[in-house]
C-alpha cells in the first residue's frame, strides 16, 4: 500500500522559468502614429470650416492649417 502513493522521493523541480523582460515602446513609432493623428484632426477641422468646396481661396485653408 506504501507504493501507492509514492515511496519514494520524487526527483527534483526544473528550475522555474525566468521572467520574460517588459515590452520596449518604439518612440519612432509612437510619434509618427501622433503626427498622422494630428494631421487627421486638422484635415476635418479644414472640411467643416471651409467644406469640400474647391472654390474655397486656398490661402484660408493654408492659414487654417498653419502652412
């Protein structure tokens, strides 16, 4: 009945794993992703203020846009 559970020792635990490092933010990556977002919010600010109107004089939109 002894050898049912186990007379003996168990052999040793692998060691446990190491923990995996954290995630690096690539900056690169980060500030191209805010720079298309900013130019995605100007782009709408420009639409509701002067529309898809291609008469619109093109020196308001510049200035609206900081060009």
């Amino acid at each position: 009945m002894s050898n049912l559970f186990g007379g003996s020792k168990p052999a040793a635990l692998p060691p446990p794993m190491p923990i995996p490092p954290p995630p690096t933010i690539d900056q690169a990556a980060q500030n191209q992703s805010n720079q298309n977002q900013m130019r995605q919010r100007r782009g709408a600010a420009a639409n509701v203020l002067a529309g898809s109107n291609p008469g619109a004089p093109a020196t308001q939109l510049a200035k609206l846009l900081g060009e």
